[in-house]
C-alpha cells in the first residue's frame, strides 16, 4: 500500500517531535535552541494545517489519516507543554487541565467509535488548537519584554479557557455517546 501526501505529512509531524524536545532541552544550544525548537514547531503545526487541507482538496480522506492526525497534533502539543513545564515557562496545571481534555475527548471518540458513529471536530475543538498552537510559539520564543511577557499570560488563559469551553461543547453535543452502550 503506498502512503498518499497527507499521511505522509502526519508521519513527519510525528517525526519532528524528537527533533523538536531535543532543541528546546538540550543545553548545547544555550541561546538558540529555542529558536530552533520553535521554527520545527511551526513547521510541525503547518504540516497539521496542510494535511487536513490536502486530504480534503483531493479527497485523500483515509481511516490511518483520520486516527493518526489528530494523534500527531496531541503528541506534538503535549511534548511542547511538558517541555515548557521543564523551562519554567508554564505551571503544571494548565499542562494537566489541556491533557485531561485531551484523554477525555479520545476516550469519547473510542466510544463513540465503537457503535459506529463519527465525531466530527468542531470549531471550538479548531479554536483551542490554534490558541494552544500561539501559546506554545510565544512562550518558547521567551522574548524579553514586556509586550511578550502580556501576551504569554494573556495567550495560556485563552488556551484554558478555549480547552475547557471545546471540551463542554464536545460533551453536551455528544452525551447520547454515553448512552445505552453495547
């Protein structure tokens, strides 16, 4: 079987999360390493942005793409979270409050996956991606201002706000999921 253009996207996402986690902790790039780290991550996330679109235009859409995508995206915001927690540059809750929603929202797609219904990802699921996405690249940048100090903050509450807002969406609007299982 031969991977088409998106899936291929999807895999180097995944790839260049180790390529990532190693600039931005290693203490050879005193200095740098966060620059690097950070320009791996935008190019992770386009490729997130580019495969979704490319599978879509040319209607590539496949059962690997629509299981390892959003895969791909937690993996790589979940390692830049961590990262970020090991740098000091964001507390532990937020880190636990965007996981949890994360393994909350599989959890809901296995389910409903299980008796053969297909959650579609929403807006407010779009929203929360972005802003966590922004947040990432503003506090691993770390640029000593005020400005950027205001946005980090201002950016980590958005974040939470939209993670915990995407997450009560998801819910109410698939809460016959949890009912009469199997």
């Amino acid at each position: 079987m031969s991977m088409n253009l998106p899936n291929k996207l999807t895999i180097l996402r995944v790839i260049l999360i180790p390529f990532f986690v190693f600039f931005m902790l290693a203490p050879y790039f005193e200095g740098y390493g966060n620059y690097i780290a950070v320009a791996i991550f935008i190019i992770a996330s386009f490729t997130d942005f580019l495969d979704g679109y490319l599978a879509r235009r040319d209607n590539l859409v496949t059962n690997f793409g629509k299981f390892m995508d959003p895969l791909a995206d937690k993996l790589l915001v979940c390692a830049a979270l961590i990262c970020l927690i090991e740098t000091g540059q964001l507390p532990a809750w937020v880190v636990v409050i965007i996981i949890s929603r994360e393994f909350i929202i599989s959890g809901f797609r296995l389910i409903a996956s299980d008796n053969g219904v297909v959650i579609a990802a929403s807006y407010w699921g779009k929203f929360k991606t972005v802003s966590q996405m922004l947040m990432v690249i503003v506090l691993i940048l770390n640029i000593d201002h005020i400005v950027f100090a205001v946005l980090g903050t201002a950016l980590m509450w958005i974040a939470v706000a939209l993670t915990v807002i995407s997450l009560v969406d998801y819910v109410v609007k698939n809460k016959d999921v949890l009912k009469d299982q199997k």
